[in-house]
C-alpha cells in the first residue's frame, strides 16, 4: 500500500489535469490515481493470498462484483478514500485494505499517504499506528465535552437542521475530513470522540471498524445493534471510542442508549 502511493498517488497531488478526473455519478468523483492504485494494489495482495479482491472503483462499475464479499475469504480495497480531497488539494485522504473471512474483516490496514502513518489492526491482537499498540484513554464522561463528526451531504435540509441542534449538546459538531478512512484514525488519535456517517459501504469501513475495535471503540446501528458488513449501506452507523461515549451520543441523537 505504502509503495502504491509513491507510485500511483502522491506524484499526482496536486498534479491532477482536468483529464484526470472524472464522475461516477454526480458529486461522486474518482481519478487516474485511484484506478491505477486500484489495480496496482489488487495485484500485490493476490500475490500475498490468491482469493477474490472487491474494489471500490471496479463494484462502481459492476455491483455484481459485491457478491464476492459472501466468500469464504476476499480482499476489500479502497484505493483513494477521500478523492474529494485529493482533487482539491487537502491532504485528508486515505489508503484502505481489509482481509474478510466470512464476511468480516479480520485484518484491516489504512495508510495516511501525505504523513506516512499506517495503522494496522488484526482481530484480537490490537491496533497499532507505527508499530506501537493504539491505547486510547476513555472520553471524556461529560457530554458536553465529547468531540464528534457527521458527514452531512447526504442529509436532507431537515435532517441537517436536527443533526445542527443535537450538535448544541457536544462540545463540536463539525463535518469531519471528508474521508472515512482518515476519520477513523482521528477517533483513534483522540481528535474525535465519534463519528456518525449517513451509509457505511463495506470499502469506506471494513478496515476502519476493525481498528477502532480493537482499540476499544464500538461502530454500531441507531438501535444499538452491532455493525455487520452485509447489512444495509444505506444505514446510519455510529463510531464511539468506547460503550460508554455510544451511549451517551445515542442518548443525544436518538433519545435511547443502545
């Protein structure tokens, strides 16, 4: 992953020509730098384990690929989390790679290209960012104190204007980083307490949610149910450093604690 992105990614930030950029649907874009990662990635992690690879950019073009998710064993790659930011220029952007064993994530890596940081976690033997074990001290107890994140553009006006006066119970409210990857390691770097998305695609989450739980941190449902790959993406998912900041941004969000 780290390779790929010397070769494929950051010689193209801020670099990218107009030809270099393209719309899967409107507002959805991706780039020359995330299908040749794409690719680049994909090739490298068959040599490693020669199981089925879902990708991002690929399942965009044929949803059918998503099958492959119900296999035994498959690679999850999402070459450029945060294309957005990469297009315009901001450094918040991700590299994320999952291994699924009947369906869900046993090990998952995320890389931060411009910083070099990677973090890696494998279920039950921890996360770590450089190396060294992630031990992330609780949140704070005080609501109030909490710091989160909630990805807005796909709320209605409505939704947003509620989302806007739950945010008053916290200490911030703010959009986030515009990349899923680089949201998990900001919970994980203690920059947020929580993190609230509108969808959860299995490539913007499968590493990430694997890491916070290993770290302490639960990613669950509205109703307090645990978050499963296979489940509905176009669901509301919750990220919390830990049971007791969950309950207490559900008790904020929803009126209930899980």
């Amino acid at each position: 992953m780290r390779d790929t992105a010397e070769i494929a990614i950051r010689p193209r930030f801020r670099r990218l020509t107009g030809d270099n950029i393209h719309e899967k649907q409107p507002g959805d874009l991706v780039t020359v730098a995330d299908r040749e990662a794409e690719k680049l990635i994909a090739h490298e992690l068959r040599e490693i384990l020669d199981i089925p690879v879902v990708r991002e950019e690929s399942v965009a073009e044929d949803p059918s690929l998503l099958a492959a998710l119900g296999e035994k064993a498959c690679w999850l790659v999402d070459p450029l989390d945060g294309t957005s930011n990469f297009v315009a220029g901001r450094a918040e952007y991700a590299v994320m790679a999952a291994l699924l064993h009947d369906g869900e994530p046993v090990a998952g890596w995320i890389i931060l290209p411009e910083t070099g940081q990677l973090y890696v976690a494998e279920q039950r033997s921890g996360a770590f960012r450089d190396g060294t074990r992630i031990q992330r001290p609780a949140p704070p107890a005080e609501i109030e104190r909490l710091r989160g994140a909630a990805p807005t553009r796909r709320l209605t006006p409505e939704g947003r204007a509620k989302l806007s006066a739950a945010g008053t119970s916290f200490a911030s409210l703010g959009p986030g980083t515009l990349s899923a990857g680089v949201n998990y390691t900001r919970i994980l770097d203690r920059d947020f307490d929580f993190v609230l998305y509108q969808r959860s695609l299995p490539w913007d989450h499968a590493a990430g949610a694997l890491l916070l739980a290993e770290a302490g941190g639960v990613s669950v449902r509205p109703d307090g149910s645990p978050y499963r790959l296979a489940a509905r993406h176009d669901a509301l998912l919750l990220n919390a450093a830990d049971q007791a900041c969950c309950r207490a941004v559900q008790a904020v969000l929803w009126g209930n604690r899980g």
